[in-house]
C-alpha cells in the first residue's frame, strides 16, 4: 500500500515531468486506437463479405465463345447447344437456394445471367450434384464469383493491411520512445532511488513502485485516447478510402442489393466501431508498452547499490 501510495505522490510532486511523459503516451495510445479500431473493423467486413458472396453461385459454359449459330464454341472446337432459359429456372427450384436472379443477358454466351444464392457456402458441392442430376452438361462449371469479391473487398483488405502496418510502426517507435523517455526520467531520480535503498526499500519495491507510476499515467491517458481515437478513427478510415476508391462492379445488381444489407456493404464507406473486446487489446498493448519502458529502465538503476547512487550526488 505504501508504494501506491509514494507512486501517487511523486506523479504530483513531478508535475511537469509526468504531463509530458502523458501527453507521449497519449498521442501513442490515440495512434494504436485508430490503427486497431480500423484493422478489427475491417476484418469483419471482410468476413462479412467473404460469407455472402460464397454463397452466390453462377453457372456458366468453361472457355466459351458465341459462334454465329448462337451455338457455344467450346476450348475443344466443340460445339454444344448450350442451357436454355427454362433450364435456368429449373435450377433455381431447390431446397438448398434462399433465392436466385435469372435474366437475359449478353454476360453469358448463352445470353443469360445466373446468380443463385445458397442458404449456407457449405452446401455448393450438393447443389452442383443436384444440377448435374438436371441435366447440367459437364462442360458447365458452377463456382461463386470470385472476381466479385476482389471489387468488393479490394480496398477494404488494402485498408486493413494499412492500418496493421501503421499498427506495427506505433507500437514499435512508440517502445522506443517510451524507452528513451523513462530512461530519462529515471536517471534524473538516482539520487531518490539511492535514498529509498539507503533506507532499507527492496530493489523490488523501488521497481514496482517505479512501474506502478508510469502504469497509473498511462491508464489515465488511456481514458483520454480513447475516446479521441474512436473519434479520429472514421475521418482517417474515410480519407484513406476515398484516396483509393473505385467502382464495385459485382456483375449482378441482385448481388449488389444482397450486400447492401450487410453492416458493412460499400468499400467506399466502413463505418469504424470501437468493440468492447478492441478497447481490452488497447489496453493490453498500452500497459505491455508502458511495463517495457518501467522494467527495463528501472532494472539498469537498481544494479546500483545505493551508496554508489549517493556518492554520484554530492
């Protein structure tokens, strides 16, 4: 109790000091705030996005070319007949679709456009097997649309890995820092330390002591980061979006209104939210950092015993 106690009563002794050890530690924090909230954001959009667009299924002829009979040219010189649109609509009939968007189109050399939804991604291998069993020709592939997910998810996956790099760049500048700046502060507090050991304080108290006073700072700017990262956190996310914005052309209007009822459908827009389990790993990456800059610094003054420190004094 009494080191909590002489912890808190060197944060007021050493006001100047302590605040601008703070406001460090507070730009430090409100970095890491931005960086994570946008990385976890980011990441369930993604997720999001990966599970409705695996299950949308597209059926369409392999290497396909419309020759002038309207016929399918296939990569063999073959020629099929190709699916009509009835058989199109026959497929939809099945107990493993929530839904499906048949239309005339010039997508498709059969002059079709096919999208079918599945109620859950696990269950494409069956619906292929039913379709098969309707008479699907094996030169038919059904697959989901891959290159829907890369317009859709593109910006958002490079907007992720932007913020894990600026992620890994504040953490690592900010150990350095920190590093520097307690290595400071300590050395200017010899002569306390050599005190506090001269009268009998364990090397262990000292440090704890020591450790529970950057601990105290850096919580207290916690609170403060907090809610300036939450609040800096969409302006960022928007200006990096914007600079990098692009059309999302998924090939299907159907499928654009499917994701448009996601939480997070457009990759122009991510709407940044600060999750109780983000605001845990904040925390955590904060006290990891300010215990790094405490132990190791203090761990170089206590191999000093303390009639040495006071000699150094005077």
């Amino acid at each position: 109790m009494y080191i909590i106690e002489h912890a808190l009563l060197n944060l007021v002794k050493n006001k100047g000091r302590n605040i601008l050890l703070g406001v460090i530690i507070f730009a430090i924090i409100t970095a890491i705030v931005v960086a994570l909230a946008i990385f976890n954001t980011t990441g369930i959009v993604i997720d999001e996005t990966r599970a409705a667009l695996q299950s949308a299924v597209r059926v369409a002829p392999q290497r396909q070319t419309l020759s002038g009979g309207g016929a399918i040219t296939l990569g063999g010189g073959q020629q099929e007949t190709g699916i009509s649109l009835e058989q199109y609509l026959s497929f939809s009939e099945s107990e493993f679709l929530d839904g499906s968007d048949i239309r005339e189109s010039n997508r498709n050399a059969d002059g079709v456009d096919a999208v079918y939804y599945l109620k859950r991604p696990d269950m494409l291998a069956a619906f292929e097997m039913e379709l098969r069993n309707k008479g699907l020709p094996d030169d038919y592939t059904v697959r989901t649309d891959e290159s829907a997910f890369d317009n859709v998810v593109g910006p958002v996956e490079s907007l992720q890995n932007l913020a894990l790099t600026f992620l890994l760049i504040v953490f690592a500048l900010g150990a350095v820092i920190m590093l520097l700046i307690s290595a400071i502060a300590i050395r200017e507090r010899k002569y306390e330390i050599g005190v506090l050991r001269a009268m009998g304080m364990k090397k262990k108290k000292v440090a704890v002591g020591l450790w529970a006073e950057i601990i105290v700072i850096t919580c207290i700017c916690f609170a403060f980061a907090i809610g300036a990262g939450t609040m800096l956190s969409q302006p960022v996310s928007d200006a990096i979006m914007t600079g990098q914005a692009q059309s999302a052309d998924t090939g299907s209007s159907s499928l654009s209104d499917r994701l448009s009822g996601m939480d997070n459908p457009q990759p122009e827009k991510i709407d940044i939210t600060m999750s109780g389990f983000t605001a845990l790993q904040i925390l955590g990456i904060s006290v990891l950092l300010a215990s790094i800059a405490g132990i190791v610094s203090v761990s170089r003054i206590t191999k000093c015993e303390p009639i040495k420190i006071l000699m150094e004094r005077t």
